[in-house]
C-alpha cells in the first residue's frame, strides 16, 4: 500500500482575472473506483506583482512524495520525489533520526539505500531489519529550497 501526495501549485500569471477557483479531483484505479472532490479553493489577486514573480527564477517546490508506503519487507522499494523551480533543483535524500527528528544523516550511509538516476530512491528492504524508516527530500536551486518526509513501514512474513 503507497500514498503519493501532491501539492497544488499556483502560478500568478493565470491572467488578469480578479477571481480563479481551482478544484482538485483524485480518483483510484482500484477494481473499486472512489472518486474524492476537495471543495472550491479561490484565490484572489491583488493585481500586484512581488518580487518572486519573475517566471525566469524560481525557488524550488516539491510537487510530487511519496509520502508514506507500507510494504512487506524482503523486496526493492522506490520513493518518488518530484520538483519544480527555475533553474532545476537538485534532490538530494537523507534519512531521518528514528529519536530526533532534527538529526539527518547522509544516504551513502545506509547501504540498502540508493539514489537512481531521476533521483527517487530505491530500498532493498531485504538488507535492513528496521520497522520503519523515514527519509526526507531536499530540492534546492540557488533561490531556496523546499523538503517532504517520506516514511517505509515494513511488514514482515514471521
């Protein structure tokens, strides 16, 4: 069982509309089709521009996690971290303090963990007898940067 979670990005340049409303729709693809509606979201413009407007410069925004999976353990794992920003942010993965939130280490030292090309991450939860783990996603560029946690939950076969 996985969860993806988005993020609903607003750019200010939808026009010169005073008034845009903007409703999400997410639908399974289960045998058993749920379909959730969010209420109306409507964003009013103040006709001003800010500084952070420049379409050509943009501060990093994750805009797509994983943000939790549960899995039986014994099998590979991939985490999905996606994100937006001019220039192109760079991922980098960390893994979490299981005591202390606030402690990260570096994913090189996890050796069930790698980094692939498109820079998700993939577990070998074969090779690590932890319950859970949490990681955590930094999208930087030279404007900013942006992060989300993504927890595993491994279920064993005992």
């Amino acid at each position: 069982m996985g969860q993806l979670r988005h993020r609903l990005c607003i750019d200010h340049h939808l026009g010169q509309a005073k008034r845009t409303e903007f409703k999400c729709r997410i639908q399974s693809t289960c045998e058993m089709t749920q379909v959730l509606e969010s209420p109306v979201l409507v964003v009013e413009s103040n006709g001003k521009a800010s500084p952070e407007s420049n379409q050509y410069r943009k501060a990093p925004l994750i805009t797509l996690i994983s943000s939790s999976r549960i899995e039986f353990s014994g099998k590979f794992v991939q985490l999905f971290c996606n994100a937006a920003g001019n220039p192109r942010p760079e991922i980098e993965w960390k893994v979490v303090d299981s005591q202390d939130e606030g402690i990260l280490y570096p994913i090189e030292d996890f050796p069930f963990v790698w980094t692939i090309n498109n820079s998700d991450i993939l577990v070998d939860t074969s090779k690590t007898d932890v319950a859970s783990v949490t990681f955590k996603c930094v999208a930087r560029n030279r404007f900013g940067n942006d992060s989300a946690n993504s927890t595993l939950v491994l279920i064993t076969n005992e």
